[in-house]
C-alpha cells in the first residue's frame, strides 16, 4: 500500500519512495485513493438513497428500525464521502518531501474509511448491530490522522 510516496512493504515496514517528483506538485498514489474513494463513496450513497430502504423492508425490518439503518448508513457514506475530498486535498497540497506523520495520516484517512463507514455498511446490510463495536475504531484513525495533519502544519516552515 502506497500514499503520499510512502510505501508499506510485505512486513508492513514503511519506506519513503515518491510516487511523484519531490516538487510538491500532486501525489499520483494520493489521487488514486481519493478517486477510488471519491467513486465509491457515491456509489454506495447512491445506493443508499435509492435502493436500501426496499432491501430492507424486503428483509423483514420494521419502520423504526428501518430509519435507524437508513441513518446508519447515511452517516457511513456522509463521513466517507468527506474523507474521500480530504484524500483528495492531501495529494494536492502534498509537501515537496512529506514526513512520515503526512504520509501516516494518509493512510490512517483511508483506515477511517474502512473502518468506520465500512462497518456501518455491513451493519446495516447485515443487521448485525455487534459490527458497530468496530465504528468507532474508525473514528479514532480519522481523529490521529487530522491531528498528524495539524502537527505537520504547524512545523512546516514557510518558503
């Protein structure tokens, strides 16, 4: 896995190759992951509005918990969606040579990603409440990842 020119190798060590020059222009891994993102992120909200509530109903759920899912699941592709454009203005702003704690950030987004909005999917869709143990996992790769982008931002120094 790669972002931001940082590379896990098969024993998850993290190496610094840059998957763009080193002139602080946009990060190609990084805008691979915030399209793959950004894609899905619309899809399943696409489906979601469109096509869930009658999966659902279908399954044998009732009203109430039927609007508790459809909120479940519109909160998972809300924050996925979002972080998707946050990939997406990491690999645009990227630094000519990003630190590790940018390069983890990145990684830790797309941690969020499957983390947090991934189990809410599978909750929902699988009506197995125990899964929403994992959300909040999720939250708190997005909370270190935001803290590390503040942190890098603080010591950057301007040109």
């Amino acid at each position: 896995m790669e972002f931001g020119g940082a590379r896990a190798d098969a024993g998850g060590q993290m190496t610094s190759e840059a998957s763009s020059s080193d002139d602080g222009g946009p990060d190609r891994a990084g805008l691979i992951f915030a399209g793959i993102a950004g894609v899905t992120a619309v899809a399943i909200g696409a489906f979601g509005a469109h096509g869930l509530e009658e999966r659902l109903v279908e399954g044998g759920m009732d009203t109430e918990k039927v609007a508790r899912r459809l909120a479940q699941f519109d909160t998972g592709a809300r924050y996925h969606l979002a972080h998707a454009v946050a990939l997406l203005a990491m690999a645009g702003f990227r630094p000519p040579k990003p630190s590790r704690l940018w390069r983890v950030a990145g990684i830790l987004i797309i941690a969020g990603i499957v983390l947090f909005s991934g189990s809410l999917y599978l909750l929902v869709l699988t009506d197995t409440p125990r899964l929403g143990a994992i959300t909040p996992i999720g939250g708190v790769a997005w909370l270190a990842a935001w803290t590390m982008i503040a942190i890098t931002g603080w010591h950057r120094r301007s040109p």
